[in-house]
C-alpha cells in the first residue's frame, strides 16, 4: 500500500520545557492515518496534520464500543538517535485485538513502516533528557454509521504521538493500591485480553473510588471467585514470594503485556524460578506479613515497572518496603536496554 505525505500547514511550537511534559496531554504536527471499506479494504494511507475526525454521530464505535487501541514508545538514545521496543509485538497484538472485536487486521510490516515514516518526521517531539520518551497511540474505530449491533463495514485506523516526560523524578515511588473485591474488571470469556476501550469504561467507577479515597490504583481480582489476582489498572502485576516471581497466568481475562513478557526474560536471566499462577488476596496480606512476599510491581509501557508500597482490602492494610532490590534491578536492565545504555541480546530495540 502507498503511504502519501500531506503538507503541514502549521507546525507547532517545539516542546518549551521537557520537565513540565504532562502525560497524554500534548499532540505532535502529525499522525497517520487510514481508512477501510468492506469492499475496498484498508485505503487512503497517509500522514496527514494532527487534528480532529468529521465523524457521523450514528458511528458504531459511539454506540456499541467496537475499538481497540495500542500503547508503546520509542526512546531518544545518548547519541541521538530514536529507537523503539518490541514494536512488531505490539501490532501483532493489536491485531489479536482486532480478531477479538470482529474488527479487520491490519499488515503488520506495514503499520511498521507508517510508524517509522511518522516518528521519522516528527523527530523533533521526541524529548532528550533523561527518562522521557514518545508515547505511541494505533488506534481503530468503527465508523459505519449505522445503529446496528454488528461488526462495522467501515473503520478509522490512525496512529498519533504524545511526548512524555519521565514517570519517575528522583527515584521510583511505591503506589498504594485498592484491591476491588466488589467490582470486577472482566469475566472469564470477555475481552479481559483484548486492549479495547470497554475494558477501562468498566474500571472507571472502581478506580475513582479508589482514588476518592486515596488509592493510586485497583488491583482486580478474578471475577468467578473474587480471590485471585488478575491485574492492575494498565499494568500486570509481578510479586516476589518465597524467593520466586510469581505473576498471574495469562488465560484470557488479563492482557498479555510485552513489559511483562520482557520482565519475565529478564528474571529468568537473573537466574530466579518463575511461577505463572494468580495469587489469592489472602496470600498477598499473610504473605506481606509474615515476609513470605517482599516486592511487588507492576508492569506496562508507561511506568515500565511501578513498585507497590501498600495493599488495602477491606479494612485490612499492608505496607511493604519502597522500591525493593529485584525491582530496581529489573526498572534498570530494562529501561537500560530501551535507552540503548545496556546490549540488547534479545533483539527487542529496533531503531529508527
Ligand atoms: C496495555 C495494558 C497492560 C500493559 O501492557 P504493556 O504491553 O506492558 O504496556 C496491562 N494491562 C492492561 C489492561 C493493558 O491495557
């Protein structure tokens, strides 16, 4: 497929200073994006000025939810070139998702090359000091205009670009986490594995009750039993317990996360057993007790790896150490590798 370049008009002032960077809040000049018909397939490939949609209000994805997104980054290097992580993993995700969701798949070394193309012009919006990067959104929306449950005939594919400043500044700061054991996230033959914007419509009543009361996130637990650990907010959650890394099996209700799978390969490497089976909150509370658990962390694209200080369930708290010594070690070798300050033997970095 051609892949156009319209002319920007207006280009935006440059980022004024990297330190104020707030996440998801700043655009770039461009984005890409392309369109696609039942009859014709995917058309229109182009980059094209960053800006809004003419949608018809009638569009599936206001009405019946039909979407699914992505979420990566690419890194400015210390010699200044731009390198992105496990990229093709994430488009080979999203198109799981899109099989999820009745949704057409896209082509793979395609949207990589778009992707290239794109990053390669807005090059200036990816920021240079010192834990920043560029956050990567693909996106596809149902856009047939018809009010109808079915899959849509017609889908908007695009992909746009937002600056981020660094997750953490000065140290990385344990989060205090709800465990839900009243509402759930997804059940068992839903989409808890397909990254699509139901799933988070679903959390926003938990978590902002979290919130209200002071919590940074919503550990969710399975929702046939409420008892087991699925997964955090946007993140999968990792726990170091009686020396092993135990985290929560991938069985369709959790997202299978590239940092997880990257965190796992690195935790192999340091020579400690992995056991991918889902936790119970009792083990959790006991286990932090009693000093069978010693960290616990999240991973995901954004925090990369988040250190968890405290869990409340019900009335019941427990607080562990700040970032533990495995923790560190992990949020180290893995943005070490992304930075481009570390060899990446795994071929997981491909730059620009
Ligand atoms: C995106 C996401 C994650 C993390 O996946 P990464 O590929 O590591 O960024 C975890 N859980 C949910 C629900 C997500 O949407």
């Amino acid at each position: 497929m051609d892949l156009q370049v319209l002319p920007l008009v207006e280009k935006k002032a440059p980022i004024a200073d990297e330190s104020k960077l707030v996440f998801g809040k700043q655009f770039t000049d461009r984005m890409f994006v392309m369109e696609y018909d039942a009859d014709r397939g995917w058309h229109s490939a182009r980059i094209a000025p960053y800006g809004p949609f003419i949608l018809d209000p009638a569009a599936l994805v206001f009405h019946y939810a039909q979407e699914i997104f992505e979420g990566l980054k690419a890194f400015r290097r210390q010699d200044g070139s731009i390198a992105l992580f496990r990229p093709r993993d994430n488009f080979e995700r999203f198109n799981r998702s899109a099989r999820r969701m009745c949704m057409p798949e896209v082509n793979v070394d395609f949207m990589l090359r778009a992707l290239k193309e794109l990053i390669r012009l807005e090059a200036d919006w990816v920021p240079r000091s010192e834990g920043t990067s560029l956050y990567i959104r693909p996106t596809m929306i149902a856009t047939e205009p018809v009010l109808g449950v079915k899959p849509s005939e017609r889908y908007l594919c695009y992909i746009i670009l937002s600056p981020v400043g660094a997750y953490y500044k000065g140290g990385l700061n344990p989060v205090k986490i709800w465990i839900s054991d009243e509402y759930a996230r997804v059940s068992p033959g839903g989409t808890g594995e397909a990254k699509t914007g139901g799933n988070y419509a679903a959390s926003l009543y938990a978590s902002t009750q979290a919130a209200s009361r002071g919590y940074d996130q919503v550990l969710w637990l399975d929702a046939v039993h409420r008892k087991y650990v699925e997964e955090v907010g946007s993140m999968n959650i990792c726990f170091l317990y009686d020396g092993k890394v135990v985290t929560s099996p991938l069985k369709g209700t959790i997202l299978d996360g590239i940092t997880r799978r990257s965190i796992l390969t690195l935790v192999s490497e340091e020579g400690i057993e992995i056991e991918e089976r889902a936790l119970s909150v009792d083990e959790i509370l006991d286990g932090v007790e009693s000093g069978r658990l010693s960290e616990a962390f999240g991973t995901g694209t954004a925090a990369v790896v988040s250190p968890v200080g405290q869990f409340t369930c019900g009335s019941r708290t427990v607080k562990l150490a700040g970032a533990g010594e495995l923790t560190l070690k992990l949020y180290n070798r893995l943005t070490g590798i992304q930075y481009g300050k570390l060899p990446d033997p795994h071929g997981w970095v491909e730059t620009i």
